[in-house]
C-alpha cells in the first residue's frame, strides 16, 4: 500500500511510471510487468487484433498476471516477516 506524504519544499513530487520503456529506465521489475500487462490488454481489446495474436497475447496476459501476484505475495511476506524480528542489543565485541 503506498502512503502518502507532503511534499517537502526542496522535493519534486515522483512522477508515475507510464509506459514499459518508462518501467524499464526508473522502475522496478514489478512496475515493468504492470505496465506490459498494460499494453497487452489493450491489444486484446482492439477489434483489429488477429485471432491468432488474441490467443498469444491471452497466454501471455495470464502469465503476467500470475508473476505480478507472486512479486505482489512475496513483497507482503518479505514485509510481514521484517515486522515481526525482535530488535536485538547492540554487541559491539560481535563485530
């Protein structure tokens, strides 16, 4: 979920990711995938695509949803288990 936050006075607001070349310079492999998932679905919407690209781009848009899932499960797990770890005493002898 992201939080939002004033924009301090020195800060430019972060611009959203637009495009899959856009993923691909500032984004992350998650924001990549999004915006693919995009354009795939807007082929799949124009009348003019082939039937024969339909099939193609239906496979694809599926395998694009189900890794976006993953990365989406993985990021909450990866989240959820930092939250839990106890803080433990500084040792400075460990080091």
């Amino acid at each position: 979920m992201a939080r939002l936050r004033a924009v301090a006075p020195d800060e430019t607001p972060a611009q959203p990711i637009t495009s899959v070349s856009d993923a691909a310079e500032r984004g992350t492999r998650l924001d990549e995938l999004v915006q693919m998932r995009k354009v795939i679905a807007r082929a799949e919407d124009n009348p003019n695509t082939s039937p024969r690209d339909l099939a193609a781009l239906s496979r694809r848009h599926i395998e694009i949803s189900k890794e976006i899932e993953s990365l989406r499960r993985q990021a909450e797990e990866d989240k959820r288990d930092a939250s839990t770890v106890p803080d433990q005493p500084f040792d400075a002898a460990a080091i």
